[in-house]
C-alpha cells in the first residue's frame, strides 16, 4: 500500500468519523428544537402562558440548514474516498415523517 492510498484510507475514515460526529450535533439540535416546540404552555391563564421563543428557534433552524449543508458535503467527500479505496459508500435513505 502507498502512501497516497493510505492517505485516502485515511480521509475516508476521518470523513466517516466527522459525518458521525455532525449526524449526533443534528439530532442534539433536533431535541432541542422539539423540546422548545413542546414547551409548556401554561393552564389557560393569560399570564402563564409561555411564549414560544422565536429566537432561539430561528437560531436552531439556521443551525440545522447548515449542518444539512455540511451533512451533504461529507457525504460527497466520503463517497469521493470510497470509490477510491474501495471502501463501503455512505446509503442514503428516505425516512418517512412519524
């Protein structure tokens, strides 16, 4: 094996642990986002009832496109690798709403 092709078994395996790493960020950034969504809105009193934070919401949907944007990028880059090491390609599946 040369270097080069230990080079590319190396970014594949790098891109494979980042890809692990941004998939986890995405689904900590989900949580919150549904726990913010889920927030208890109070009994009906007017002054109890907690307003959603749109804020913090508008923040965690940017966060989330940007991951989904690095997401596809390591996907790319990933499958670039494996092709050139023969390594498994990262599947893509549709999921479907719950």
């Amino acid at each position: 094996m040369t270097i080069l092709d230990q080079d590319v078994h190396y970014q594949y395996s790098d891109g494979r642990d980042l890809l692990s790493a941004t998939l986890m960020e995405r689904e900590l950034l989900l949580r919150e986002l549904e726990e913010l969504a889920k927030a208890p809105q109070g009994s009906g009193n007017t002054e109890s009832i907690a307003r959603f934070d749109l804020f913090r919401g508008q923040a965690l949907l940017f966060e989330l496109s940007v991951i989904a944007d690095n997401i596809d990028s390591l996907i790319i880059q990933i499958n670039g690798y494996a092709e050139k090491c023969g390594k498994p390609r990262v599947k893509i599946t549709k999921t479907k709403p719950q």
